[in-house]
C-alpha cells in the first residue's frame, strides 16, 4: 500500500471514528495535506491527530495508527508544560479491529489523559494572555503620559518606551513589566528629571 491508499484509509477511519463520538466531527484537510495523517475536531478546539505508523502500514494483520493531541498555543508559542522526562500523551492502535474497538481503545487509553494536558496548557495560555495584555496596558499608559513625543512596543512579557524632546536633547526609555517598570532619563535637568520620574510614578499607579 503506498502513501496515497494509506492516506485514504486514514480519512476513511477518521470519518468512521467521529460518527461514532458525538461530540467529535472528522475535520477536512486545511491547506498542504499531510501524508497518511487525519484530523478529529473536538469541543473547544481539541483535536485529535490520527497518522499511519508507515513502519507497520504493510503488515498483514492490518496497520498501525498514531494517536496524538494538539494543545492551545498562542501565536507561536507552545502552551503545554510537562515535567522532565514526560511527554505528551500519545498511544496506537491497529486498524485490524473494528471501527468500535479502535474508538473504544482511543476514548479509554488516550482522551483522559489527552484532556489532562489540554486543560492543563488551556490554563497556561489564558494565564500567559492575562500577563501579556497587563504589560501592554502598562506599556501604553506610560506612552500615553509622556505625549505625542513617546513610541512604544510591546514583546511579550516586556513593554519599551521611548521618548526624545529634540529642543533639549533629553531622552527616556522605560523598560516595562506586569508588576514593575524601570526608567533611563538623560540628557535632562534636575527639575526636570523629577518632573519626568513624577509623571511616570502616576502612569503607573
């Protein structure tokens, strides 16, 4: 069996399996599709990944399925955190049993574990967004507080600011995070240094 059938085949038990999981649909192939792999949509944008072991695909007595999970991730990054030495939950099942046994055997050795670690990085990237959006809010508060002169951006879990009087050569540039926020003031007098630093404490209450 080459690629191609072994694909199908794929497809095929992936639509089987959702009929059989309510809550569960078979997810059509966005964009490039992936050789011999298929995709069960879940709720709340769980999915399931199901891709032929090729190893065994020619076996006799049937071939083999990798089950696998995808995680919530925001933008690039990755939100599952696992102990050292702990991986995500992944286990396979032979396509020489029924369509009921494989569903089965997917539902009782990998979904409860699978759900774990969903809920598990789910948590992880709504703590991670609270984080992000609390910087940012700091970020263009303190933009805000020193005028039309200040640019500001934003990466992650660190906010920069900048500002320049061209008049008087003065610069600042604050580093800013969730719970704190330093500055760099130059070039500026006394007065106005504490004048600066004044409107910065306030922004940052």
């Amino acid at each position: 069996m080459n690629d191609f059938e072994t694909t199908e085949q794929v497809h095929a038990l992936a639509r089987r399996v959702a009929v059989l999981w309510p809550e569960w649909e078979y997810k059509e192939p966005q964009g490039e599709n992936m050789p011999v792999t298929a995709w069960l949509a879940g709720p709340e944008e769980r999915e399931v990944t199901l891709r032929a072991d090729c190893i065994f695909a020619r076996s006799a007595d049937g071939w083999r399925v990798i089950v696998s999970g995808h995680y919530p991730r925001d933008g690039g990054q990755g939100m599952l955190r696992l102990d050292d030495g702990e991986k995500p939950p992944q286990i396979t099942v032979s396509t020489s049993r029924t369509d009921g046994e494989i569903a089965a055997d997917i539902q009782r050795r990998f979904l409860p574990r699978y759900e774990r670690c969903y809920e598990q990085a789910l948590s992880e990237r709504d703590g991670w967004r609270a984080h992000v959006g609390a910087v940012e809010a700091r970020t263009l508060a303190i933009a805000a507080a020193l005028g039309e002169q200040a640019t500001a951006k934003t990466l992650d879990l660190r906010g920069e600011v900048y500002a320049s009087h061209p008049g008087n050569h003065t610069s600042v540039k604050v580093a800013v995070y969730e719970r704190e926020s330093h500055w760099d003031i130059r070039y500026a007098t006394p007065e106005l240094e504490a004048q600066l630093a004044g409107v910065l404490r306030e922004a940052l209450q």
